[in-house]
C-alpha cells in the first residue's frame, strides 16, 4: 500500500488529486496527511473521503471550525505553519506539493527531507528557491515528478531519450487576453481574468495564465527541472492546449506530447509512476479538432516572457524576487489596487529597485530575499 500525503487538498490540483487517488481505488492508498488553509469544509471531507490520519489547517484561527467538521471521524486536527511542517515530516511514500506560492516551500521541504518522491505542482517552490530544492533532493535521495502539465509532459518525452534536448518548446494557451489589445488588457476586471478559455484551474494561476506570468514561471520551472539554458527554452502560443509542449533534437525532430486539457493526466502519471494508469479522461478526436494553430508570442502585451528571460540571465535571487513581487502584484489586481497592466511594471519595478543579488544558496537567503521584495513590491502599490 502507498502512503501518501496531499498538501494543499482544498485546491484545484487538490481535488484532481482526490479523484485520482479514487479513480485509482481508495484501498490502493493510505493517506497520512491532508492540508488546507481557509477551507475547513472541504479540507474535512478530503480527509473524511481518504481516511486521513490527519487534516492540518495553514490557519491557527480556523482550528476549532476544523475540529468540529471532523467530530466523530477520529481523524486528528492541527493548524498552523508549523503544523503544516510537521504534516508533511510524516513518513509517506508520495507527496502532492499542490499549496499556491510560496506558502508551499517549507512543507514542500519537509517532504523533500523525508525522502519521499515529490509531485510538484507548486512550481513557485523551484521558481523562489530552485537550487536549494534541487540540492536537498540530492541531499536527502527524494524525487521529484513534475505535475505542471508542460513539465510532466516534458518529463514524460525525454524518459526514453538519452540525447541532449536541443531546445523546449513551452506551449501556451495565451489566456482570455490573447487577442485583446492594450487598451482592453488595461482596463481588464480580476473577473475576466480568471476566465481560463481551456483549463480550470485555482484562481491565482489562471490570472497568471491571462498575464502570461504562468508561462514566465514555467520558464525559470524548466530551467531548474531540465538540463537545458535559458535560450534553449521557447515559449510557443498554441490555443487549443492540446500539445502540452515539446522538445526539439539536433537533427531536426520534435517530440510532442498531446493529451486532454487536463491535470488528472498528469497528476496520475506523477501518481503510478513508473507505471501509466488507465484513467476515464476525455480521448482526443482529431477529426473533431482539425486543427491546431500556433503563433509566436507577444511580448509587448505580455512583458512577463521577458522578464523571466531576464531573471533567469541575472540569476541568483533575482527569479525570487521575481516570484516575490509577483505574488504582491497578484494580490494587488485581485484587490482592485492595481490595474492587470501594472503587474508586469509592479515586478520589473521591484527587480529593479532591489538591484543586483547575491547567490541563491542558502534558504535563509531565499526567504530573506522573498520578505524584501514583498516589503519593496508594497511599498511600490502604496506610493501615491
Ligand atoms: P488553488 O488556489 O485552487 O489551491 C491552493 C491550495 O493551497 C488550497 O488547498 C489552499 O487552501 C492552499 N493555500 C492557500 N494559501 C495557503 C497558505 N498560505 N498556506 C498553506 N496553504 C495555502 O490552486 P491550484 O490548485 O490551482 O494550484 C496549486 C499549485 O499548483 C500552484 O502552485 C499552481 O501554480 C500549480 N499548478 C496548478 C495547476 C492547475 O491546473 N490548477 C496546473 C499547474 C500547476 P484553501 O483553498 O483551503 O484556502
Ligand atoms: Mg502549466
């Protein structure tokens, strides 16, 4: 039996996690910890439904209303930052690492410590701290699977290839936005922007899917995850998310991985790995697509492409503070602070302020480089 544990089992890829895990049959699993941060109810009945050991809320406030919704099921309850550590410490065999930003590096951690092999979804873990994750996971004999579609289907391309990649080619939906013009984009309501044409995802990554910044993370994402340099990676515009991306060979082939848009694929590939499971997702009907369309980004519209070029080119903390800021613009536009234009100037404003940074080596400088950039990218939205 497969112990496991799903952080962030109140979300998008939470859920896709649960489903998963049923589809694959419940008995196949036991499940030691679960966690969610505002949504007691839905992380009770995650817990419920798996036969958790335990339900960690990331909020100490909520712990009572945590309590309560588990009464009777004998199913232990804990809150708080420290709890989520100590969640994600319990001996499993697989993690779900599916917390939105960088909330999810400590427990995400933890579970690297512990040596278990990681799905990650929470690719603002390697996008804040990449080379620390990455040294930890040598460090401690983890693995990490890749669970964002582009990277899982990457991953899924270069397991039987022992050729150098050439190049990535990302592929992108280009979002609610890809054809609307500045003027629109300026004027755009969080509402629209959440409105992802292909995925249904969590809130905060299909905003960053309308600005592009999702596919800047997944940028710096490959980079960490692949053994390729920022020039090799491309971002290719490809409305339908069918092809969920590719890879390029010296001698002119390119290996493409295609699937229905969506995150159950992915995360039951992360789920059976080594094994493919067999999983009720649509099948694709090419007769009924007809086609596929690509077409090369913009990047006057969508600047986020850019500045991941550029954070990746600085290096050391410079895609934290990246991530940092963009987290801050991110709340700033959800909350009516900012226009959806003014996030890409917010994070190049931040990464600028802040100026050259040291090496990312250490967590320590990772998480003291994360609070400064939130203090500058607050300071930036404040200013009259
Ligand atoms: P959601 O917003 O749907 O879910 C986020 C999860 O994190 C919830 O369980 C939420 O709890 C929890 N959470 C929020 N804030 C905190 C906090 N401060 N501390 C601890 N937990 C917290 O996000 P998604 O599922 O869409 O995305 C999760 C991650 O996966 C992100 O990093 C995203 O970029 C990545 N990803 C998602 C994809 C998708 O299809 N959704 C595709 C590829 C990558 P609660 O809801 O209870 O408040
Ligand atoms: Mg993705």
């Amino acid at each position: 039996m497969k112990r496991i544990t799903i952080l962030g089992v109140t979300g998008s890829i939470g859920a896709n996690t649960v489903d998963v895990v049923e589809k694959l049959g419940a008995e196949q699993f036991h499940t030691v910890a679960v966690t969610g941060h505002a949504n007691i109810d839905g992380l009770a009945d995650a817990a419920r439904r798996l036969g958790a050991e335990v339900a960690v809320t990331a909020d100490p406030a909520r712990l009572e209303d945590l309590r309560a919704a588990l009464s009777g099921s004998g199913i232990d309850a804990a809150a708080g930052p420290d709890a989520l550590v100590e969640a994600a410490t319990r001996p499993v065999d697989w993690v779900m690492s599916a917390i939105v930003g960088a909330a999810g590096l400590a427990p995400t951690l933890a579970a690297i410590r512990q040596g278990a092999t990681i799905a990650l979804a929470n690719k603002e873990c390697l996008v804040a701290a990449g080379d620390v994750v990455l040294a930890e996971i040598k460090q401690h004999g983890a693995r990490l699977l890749p669970v964002d579609s582009e990277h899982n289907a990457i991953f899924q391309l270069v397991a039987h290839e022992t050729t150098p990649i050439e190049r990535l080619l990302l592929t992108a939906s280009g979002g609610p936005f890809r054809t609307w013009s500045m003027e629109q984009m300026a004027a755009a309501s969080p509402k629209q922007a959440v409105a992802h044409p292909n995925w249904s995802m969590g809130a905060r990554i299909s905003i960053d899917s309308a600005s592009m910044f999702n596919k800047a993370l997944e940028m710096i994402e490959a980079g960490h995850l692949f053994e390729v340099t920022p020039d090799q990676i491309e971002v290719v515009v490809h409305p339908q998310s069918i092809i969920h991306s590719m890879i390029g060979y010296g001698d002119g082939s390119i290996l493409a991985h295609l699937g229905p848009s969506d995150m159950r694929v992915a995360i039951g590939y992360a789920l059976a790995w080594p094994d493919r499971p067999e999983l009720p997702v649509d099948r694709l009907d090419f007769a009924a697509l007809a086609k596929l369309d690509f077409e090369a980004p913009d990047e006057e519209r969508f600047p986020a492409l850019r500045l991941a070029r550029e954070a990746m080119a600085a290096g050391g903390l410079t895609p934290c503070i990246l991530n940092a800021a963009h987290e801050i613009a991110l709340d700033g536009f959800i909350a009516g602070q900012i226009g959806f234009l003014d996030m890409a100037r917010l994070v190049e404003d931040t990464i600028s302020s802040i100026g050259s940074t040291g090496r990312a080596s250490q967590l320590d400088d990772v998480l003291a480089a994360d609070a400064q950039a939130r203090r500058v990218a607050r300071d930036l939205i404040a200013r009259p």
